[in-house]
C-alpha cells in the first residue's frame, strides 16, 4: 500500500510539473526566449547533478537506466542552449 501511494504522489507531481511548464512556456513572449535560454541551462545543469548521483548509486537497473536517460537529455539540453545564447550574443558584437 504504501508504494502505491508513493507512486501516485511522485505521478502527480511529475504531471503538474509538465502541466505548469507548459502553461509558462506559452505565456513567454517568443523575443524573451533566447534570454531565458541561460536559466534553463542552470535548471539543466542541477539536472545532470541529479542524475549523475542516480547512475553512481547502481543499487537498480531501472535507476541506473533512468538515471543515464535523464543524465543524457540534460546533457544535450545544456550543450544546445550554450549553442543557442553563443549564436544570440554574437549578433550583438560589433564587426570588424
């Protein structure tokens, strides 16, 4: 019983969670994405910490598989938003 409930705590929190960042990434204006982008990959980068510490425990295969998962998405979710703030901030430098 008490797995079980722990369960659906833990699913109710993951569909809020999708739910609410749903509704703030609409409500963005679309010139306000690029700048938020270097938030995003601080969120990304407690991620990968996360992650990481789920992988080295090794006590599951399902933890340590979920664990890689999310360790890989983050990973390429802070490399694409270092790409895309570097591609922003250069259309501001000045040209030689």
């Amino acid at each position: 019983m008490g797995e079980t409930l722990l369960f659906v705590n833990i699913l109710t929190v993951f569909v809020l969670a999708i739910f609410v960042g749903f509704e703030v990434i609409t409500k963005v204006p679309p010139i306000l994405h690029t700048p938020l982008m270097s938030g995003s990959n601080a969120i990304s980068g407690i991620t990968i910490i996360g992650a990481i510490l789920a992988v080295g425990t090794g006590r599951q295969t399902l933890t340590v598989a979920l664990g890689l998962a999310a360790l890989v998405c983050a990973t390429i979710n802070v490399v694409g938003g270092f790409l895309v703030t570097h591609r922003m901030l250069s259309k501001f430098r000045k040209k030689d």
